[in-house]
C-alpha cells in the first residue's frame, strides 16, 4: 500500500503514461488541413490554439515559430512574436509552401 502523499503523484504519472500510449499530444484527433481552413482575418494565436489545439513543437529562436504536424505528413508553420498576434501561417508538403493566413487579396 501507498503512502496517502504518494497517491495522488501515482495516479498522475499512470494518466500520463496513458496519453502518451494513446499518442496523446495535445489534439483530441489526427489534424488535418481543414482544420486551419476560413480561418478569420482577426485571429489571435490563443483563439488557433482553442481552435486547432496546442503545437506539436516550437522551432522557433528569437520569434515564436510553431509547427503542428497533420495526418498526411504535411504541417502547419505559425509565427508569432509574442504569441498574441499571429505573423504568418503556412501549409508545408515537401518542398511546397501554401500561405493560408492572412488571405493573400
């Protein structure tokens, strides 16, 4: 038997460890480009992370650069500098790169 202070701890790790099993990492399911389609021309950076979920990882140095991976192997680039505002977002297959927001006019 545990220690009554270890097991709120135990009960924790054994509910991360399920997520990561389960391929948890921040997105309820698999992302895909629809999911950054109309995408609003005021949009802020927290109003995409309620939207589409947290980034998968921050490539960025300097500026806020991140990066979500989508189902088919594409991603999703976003920039920000402070994480409010957001710069740009591009859509990455390979070697080409589709601007979705803002809307080029």
């Amino acid at each position: 038997m545990l220690p009554r202070r270890l097991a709120p701890v135990c009960v924790a790790v054994f509910l991360a460890s399920i997520a990561v099993a389960a391929g948890g990492d921040g997105h309820q399911k698999p992302l895909t480009i629809e999911a950054f389609a109309k995408l609003p021309d005021d949009l802020t950076f927290p109003q995409l992370v309620h939207r589409v979920g947290e980034p998968d990882d921050d490539i960025g140095s300097g500026l806020f650069i991140y990066r979500y991976h989508l189902a088919d192997g594409s991603f999703v680039i976003v920039s920000t500098g402070d994480r409010q505002r957001i710069g740009t977002i591009t859509h990455i297959v390979g070697a080409e790169e589709t601007q979705l927001w803002p809307h080029r006019k």
